[in-house]
C-alpha cells in the first residue's frame, strides 16, 4: 500500500469515517474499486448491501497490517485519501495506538544462557504485564524493569494470553533448525511442463523465508484457490531444506500435496510419508490429515495422533487452509512455536471467531494479494457471480411458515423449485464442466437421479473419488455433483461453472472454498460462472446475504435474478 499524504475531505470521495471504527463505502462512486483495495489491507468488511459496503478497523486487522510492514501514517493516509468528510479525532488517534501495540512486547532468546524472555518497550507496560493474572503463570522471574523470563514450555501460551489481553507479541525468538533434507525445485516438471515460480509467489515464499531470519519463519499466506498457494508452500519447502510435516484438510488434498511435491521437486517417492486413516508413515515430508490427528474414539479419550507433532525433528509445520486448523490442534501448536510454521488459506475469517488463535500461534498475516488483481493478470480464471433467488414452492409455504429457525434454513435450502432453474443452467451450460454443489445429501440424491450425474459425498470412497475426479478432469465426465467434501483443496483446473443449491448457514469461508473450485486459469481466457440458488424471502436468502460478504471483499459483484413465480423466466434487480 503506497504512501498516502493527508488531503482535505472532498465531498465526491466514496468514504465515510465514523467514530465507532465502522466505515462507509459508496459502491457506485468512481474510485470505489481503489478505495475497496487499500481497505482490505488494514479492515475488515461486515456488511455489503448493493450500494453502501461497512467495513470495521479492529485492533486485529491492524495488526495484522502491522506484521505486514503497514504503518500509522500509511493507513491514516488512505483514509484522507478517500474520506468524504473529516475523520473523528479519536479513530486516528486509535489507529496509532492500537499499530503502535505490535511490537512493543517481544519474545527473545538470550544468546548466552539461552532462556526464553519477554521483553517490553517500557517499564510502565510491563507492570501491566506482570500484573495481568492470565499471564502470571508462564513467569518465571523478573530480570529487570523491562524483562520478564519465561518458562520455555510457555511461549505460545504467553502468547495467547497476551493477545487476549490487547497486547499482541512479535516473536523473535527463533527456532530449531529441523533434519536436513535434500530437495530442489525442477525446471522442468515431471510431467514434461516447465516450471518456474510465478513473481508473487517468489515474492510469498520469501517474505515468509525472510532469508532464514527470526523476523521469518512464521504466518500466514492468503491467496485465492486457484493462485498455487501449495506451490509455494512447496518453495518454502525448498528453502528450508529441513523435514516437514503437512497438514491438509482430507485425503484428497493430501494426495494432490504428494503429486504437486513429486511433479515439482527433485525429492524421491520413498521420502514422502502418509499419515492418515489409511496408512501410517512417517518420512522426512510427511503428509497428514485434520481429521486423523483429531480423531478418538470416544469423547473422554485423549487425541492418540496429536504425538505426530513430536514424531521427527520437523523444521517445518504447514497448515493448509488454515482457517479451519481444528481447535484442539491449537493446544499441540502453542506446544512446538520453536518449529517453523507456514498457514495458507484463501481467507482469515473463522466461523469459530478464532483469528487471534491464528495471529498468535501460526503468526500473523505475511502476504495477501487481491484476487481481482491475479484475475486482472491471467492468474486466476475471470468469474461472473449469479445469485438466482426462487420463490417457495407452495405446498412448502405452510410448513416453513410454522417451522422453528433450523428447519426453516433446510425446507428453503431444499427447495425443489430449485431443481427447474438448475435444469435451465445446465442446458444453458452444455459442454462446460459443471459442478453442482451442495449441503444436504438427500438433495444431491435427488439431482443425481434427475440429472444422471455421479456424485461424490463423504462417504464416496477415496478411490472411487479420486477415479471421479480424473475422469471430470479428462473431460469424460461433464457434471459432477460435490458435497461439501469438495469445498477444500480439490484441484479440478478445467471446471467452469458452479452451481451451488445450498449452502452451510452463513459461511463465507465456504463461499471462498467454493468459487474458488472454478478458479483455475481456462484456455483461451474462458469465464467462469459461478450461481447459487437461493430460496427468496426466506432464511435461505438471510444467510446467503452473509456468504456473498466474501466475494464482494475480494472484488466481486453479484448479479442477483429474481424468478418470477410461476413463468420461468427471470428479471434482474
């Protein structure tokens, strides 16, 4: 985000700057789209309604931009930039606070007797620190006015603690240097392909690296699905030279890691382990699952997999799609934050409302790029979004009407009128390749049997999964329905067009996920189109208004059609 010097508020800016941290975006004012870029550094978007977007500055997404190497001055500036009117006294001021927080705590390690320290800016903040009873366990003693040492089981958790308390901590304090392993990145793929990096994912990889220094080694790359956000993880890989332990979202995903490890890099098959329910290997790059290392057979039991942690001298942990990092892997992470740590997700947003877990344990926010603007250079496929909203079919008007809140999100999720307008789509979009998508299995049964198309659900086999997935990828297949097993990791490049005929409540992480599986460059520039069926007027259309929030950050605009009842044909609002 470049400099931005103060400027007098000009009345046709698109901006307004309340004193309760909310801002104001004007949709249809011309510099909306740079105005919508430099705030997605430094806020957050709540709400986007067609023609007035609400952004909220939290002391997270300032430190997140902080860690970025964003500035007080920067942010305060771009707000002058685009402000319509004067900007209340006290959000700058809270600006400088809340940036000037990051980095005034750090972890170090004292280079003679190697105990961990705490170290803080001035002495007045430290007695706020030590009198902080959350933190007082993780203290061993004081040093001096502005030093505290630190039990050295305690570095993550003094981190958690802190950040809840409003004190985020910049972690300095290094790591161990992992077993080396010998691993290079081709010229030439396996596959016969040339291969080379592309210049933002050189760049990720070495913001992250930070040239082996403490100032590295940990955070979070976002992309957008579809950018090779695996590609570099597997350059930081390279990088390293050290072992790894990957963990991904489900088998597929871990098989599409070994594929990608073993067409890009010169590091032999025998190298790469499987940990999952499958098998259970360890090798210097060791591939696992979410699901497997959270898995017990009943409640009261303790984790039998969370040990893969400790099982080699990792010097590198990757988190895939790391907004959905399980919660109780967050208590084996704050135990290893002397091992390097890499997350990669298409967003930060958690349904759990745990991003300062994130921010703390894994590490802030290294690296993001706009997905409008990989769109803009070729990287990513260009998407037109659709929402289609249906009206209720009538013999379901009564039920829905006298159901409680949960049922009513299913009956007009499930709506069968639904199933006309998918019918038209499909016609419409012969020859492309379709998915369609879905929530509830007794809806994908039914498209199954209206469309004769084969479906993958959770429990598809992974071999009878992965055989689907190649033959849509080969063209074989032109509609595939998915469940949400889909939503993650699944590498379809040459899907177009998605259908999505419901969705999980209000998840914009899902909404991420899902557009991005259409995200893929096509040949010869081809759109892709992206509709979600939506029940109108209707619990349905409540939460999809909450799922669009993440298309219209990254740069998106819905085009909304309304089904007229009973004629078949649409209009546009």
């Amino acid at each position: 985000m470049p400099t931005l010097s103060a400027r007098m508020p000009d009345a046709a800016n698109p901006l307004i700057v309340q004193s309760d941290r909310t801002l104001l975006l004007e949709t249809l004012n011309p510099r909306f789209a740079a105005a919508r870029d430099a705030l997605a550094m430094f806020a957050e978007l709540v709400k986007s309604p067609d023609y007035m977007h609400t952004y909220r500055i939290s002391p997270l997404s300032l430190w997140n931009a902080a860690a970025a190497g964003h500035t007080a001055d920067e942010i305060i500036g771009c707000l002058h930039e685009y402000a319509k009117y004067p900007i209340p006294e006290n959000i700058l001021i809270q600006i400088r606070e809340d940036i000037s927080r990051y980095g005034r705590l750090r972890l170090e390690v004292d280079e003679a007797s190697g105990q961990l320290r705490l170290v803080a800016s001035d002495a007045p903040l430290m007695r706020e620190v030590e009198a902080q009873r959350a933190v007082q366990p993780y203290i061993e003693s004081r040093v001096d006015d502005t030093t505290l040492l630190i039990r050295p089981d305690a570095r993550g958790w003094i981190k958690q603690a802190l950040i809840k308390i409003g004190y985020p901590v910049e972690d300095l304090a290094g790591y161990m240097a992992g077993e080396h392993l010998a691993i290079a990145l081709r010229e030439t793929a396996a596959c016969g392909k040339p291969f080379t990096l592309r210049a933002y994912q050189t760049e990720a990889a070495d913001i992250f690296h930070a040239a082996g220094s403490v100032r590295g080694g940990s955070g979070v790359i976002v992309l957008p699905c579809g950018a090779g956000k695996t590609i570099i993880g597997i350059a930081a890989i390279a990088r390293l030279q050290m072992h790894v332990l990957v963990l991904t979202t489900n088998i597929t995903s871990l098989h599409q890691w070994r594929d990608e490890l073993l067409d890009k890099t010169t590091i032999p098959a025998d190298q790469i382990g499987e940990y999952s329910g499958e098998r259970k290997s360890i090798r210097p790059i060791t591939l696992t699952t979410y699901q497997i290392l959270t898995h017990r057979r009943r409640r009261e039991e303790d984790f039998a997999h969370l040990d893969l942690f400790q099982a080699q001298n990792w010097g590198l942990i990757i988190y895939d799609e790391v907004h959905l990092l399980p919660a109780p892997i967050f208590r084996a992470v704050a135990d290893i934050q002397a091992k390097r740590r890499l997350g990669l997700t298409a967003t930060l947003v958690r349904e759990d409302g745990k991003e300062d877990d994130v921010f703390s344990l894994i590490g802030p926010k290294r690296y993001d790029v706009p997905w409008k603007q990989l769109e803009q250079q070729g990287w990513i496929a260009e998407a037109q979004c659709t929402e289609i909203r249906i009206p209720l079919a009538e013999e379901l008007r009564l039920p829905y009407a006298t159901a409680d809140a949960k049922a009513k999100f299913r009956i007009s999720s499930e709506n069968p009128k639904k199933l006309e307008v998918m019918d038209r789509l499909l016609t419409a979009h012969a020859g492309d390749h379709v998915l369609v998508i879905g929530q509830y299995l007794d809806q994908l049964e039914i498209i199954r049997e209206r469309t004769g198309a084969p479906i993958i659900t959770g429990k598809t086999p992974t071999r009878e999964r992965e055989d689907l997935y190649a033959r849509f990828k080969q063209g074989e297949i032109k509609v595939l329905i998915v469940s949400k097993v889909a939503n993650f990791a699944v590498d379809l490049p040459d899907a177009n067009v998605a259908i999505q005929v419901s969705g999980t409540f209000g998840s914009r992480q899902e909404e991420a996920q899902r557009l991005g599986r259409i995200l893929r460059p096509k040949s010869a520039g081809k759109q892709a189109h992206f509709y979600s069926l939506v029940t109108k007027d209707s619990r349905d259309q409540d939460f999809a208004m909450n799922r669009q929030l993440f298309l219209t950050e990254q740069g998106y605009r819905y085009t909304i059609q309304i089904e007229n009842d009973g004629n078949g044909k649409s209009a546009t609002a």
